[in-house]
C-alpha cells in the first residue's frame, strides 16, 4: 500500500512539467505541502521541454513557504483531473482535503495568494489610459508596456464608497511570480491623486511582504533590472533604466533577494533614513553574490 510521500510523488509525476509557469509555481507550493523534497522537485522539473536548469528549480522551491498558500489537495486535484488513477476511497480522501490554506500572522488572517475573485476583476482591466495616463504623464513617468502588470479602472470603487478613475497594479510574489495581492490608486486627469483617503491602498487580508509589482515583465528581465519603492518613482526611473519593477515599501526592498540571470542591479534611493537604509542591505545582498549593483537617487515626479 502506498505510503502519503509515494501518493505525493505519484501524483507530480502524472503531471506534465511543461505546463504554463502560474501552474508550475502552483504544483511546487503543493508538492512541498505534501511533503516532498527539493530532490524530488528537481527531477520532476528536468522533465520539462523547456527545462532551464536546477539553479532555477532550487531558487523557486526555497521560495515556498512551508506553513502557507497552497495545500497538498492542490496536487492530488490536478492530478486527478489529469487521469491519476486512485481507488475510490483515497479519492474521497482526497475531495475532503482544504484547497487552501489561509496563514495566520500575528495581527490578523493572511492570504498568501490573491484570492480567486480579485484575480477575476485584475484580469477585465484593460491597458492605462484617460486619466491614468495623464496622472502618470504630469508626473513624468514612462508608461510601462501593456504586458507589465499596471491596469487601469475608469471606476474603480474606493472602501469609502467613492467610485473613481483608479491604477491597479498586481502584486506578485518575487521569486515565483504567483499573484498574492492588488495596489490602487485613485487619480484626478490633472496630475494628482483623487481626493479620497486614503488615495492608495493594498487589499485587505492579503500579504505584502515578499511582492513585487512587475511593471516590465519577467521576459524583459534579460540581464539587468532597476527596482524602486513606489511605482511612480520607479516609471520616474524608467525613462534612464529598464525594465523596472516596482517594491512597494522599504521593507521589500531592503529584503529583494538575487534573482537567477539578472546580473546587474540599479536601485532607486528615495531620500529617507529608511529608504537609505533599505538600498545599502539591498546592496549589500547582492554584491556577496558578485552581482554588479548601482544606487541612484530616486526620481520623484512632478
């Protein structure tokens, strides 16, 4: 009788590694929660046509979190749904298992990926225009390609009721790129944030730490990449570097580890102790790897 490791493995080996990247994030966060190993990850993935290495298969598997986001019910489901055949009575077993899991942090209940329904709304935006390209115009930023994941709502509802022109930027997990929240921002076509409190605003119950907004998509990511806190900084900042990404706060930055193939680094310094602070540890990580790194000072809009 099979053991639950040698179902787990079963079933990652009934998948196709070929699938898109979104569903491969997914199988590895599943597969780590059903308790295999990076070995057996690893060998999984060099099954793929388009199989780019170990060194990328070891960073993304370190990337998962042991304690969140995706369960073992993920794997066996999708495997099932592939043709793995099992009796009837580990299927049911397996249909009673939770899909997700919810993690718990100190404060509150925690998402650690965009919840279903969000995701739905971030894909029917369409490309920037209107009032949200003249915000970012009158700010001087470079508009990002309409590949890069900055969206625009010509209504987007504000917690408050109030119901505006609004960016929506989807915030992805660094090392993965698995979706794990949304940052909006409410604008007025003359060049300012609209006048509703507060203007910008991440999702409730879903986590920052970790995320990055890819305003250039990972396939512009060819050598080398600049990061910034904010997104209108780091737009600032595009019309000198590219591609750019986009942090969100200090705390991702100063946390922004070294990405597999991206050889040179440029970060945007924005003028405060903790935006200093947060560009020399960056720094300083990526440097210990032998990666080329430049601080500039942030270029704030208009």
């Amino acid at each position: 009788m099979l053991s639950e490791i040698d179902r787990a493995r079963s079933a990652l080996f009934h998948l196709d590694a070929g699938c898109d990247r979104e569903t491969w994030v997914r199988i590895g966060m599943a597969a780590r929660s059903a308790g295999l190993d990076i070995g057996e990850w690893i060998d999984w993935c060099s099954t793929r046509a388009n199989y780019s290495g170990e060194r990328e298969a070891r960073t993304v598997w370190q990337s998962f979190r042991s304690d969140g986001g995706i369960g073992a019910a993920t794997l066996f489901r999708l495997a099932l749904d592939a043709g793995w055949r099992v009796s009837s009575k580990i299927r049911s077993e397996i249909n009673a298992l939770p899909v997700n899991k919810i993690v718990q942090s100190s404060e509150r209940l925690v998402r650690a990926t965009l919840d279903p329904r969000w995701l739905t709304y971030w894909n029917s935006l369409g490309q920037i225009r209107d009032s949200g390209r003249e915000y970012l115009e009158s700010r001087q930023c470079m508009l990002p390609p309409v590949d890069g994941d900055l969206r625009f709502d010509p209504a987007g509802r504000h917690p408050s009721d109030y119901t505006g022109p609004c960016l929506v930027a989807l915030v992805t997990d660094i090392l993965t790129g698995v979706p794990i929240s949304l940052h909006r921002t409410w604008v007025n076509s003359d060049g300012n944030k609209a006048d509703v409190d507060p203007s910008r605003l991440l999702l409730g119950g879903h986590r920052k730490a970790g995320g990055a907004i890819r305003l250039w998509p990972d396939e512009a990511v060819t050598h080398g990449l600049a990061i910034a806190e904010g997104i209108e900084t780091a737009l600032s900042l595009a019309r000198v570097f590219q591609p750019v990404w986009a942090l969100i706060d200090a705390g991702n930055l100063s946390k922004f580890p070294p990405l597999a193939g991206v050889d040179a680094l440029t970060v945007a310094v924005d003028d405060d102790a903790a935006g200093a602070k947060a560009a020399d540890t960056c720094a300083e990580r990526w440097a210990v790897v032998d990666r080329d790194i430049s601080l500039v000072e942030a270029i704030h809009g208009a």
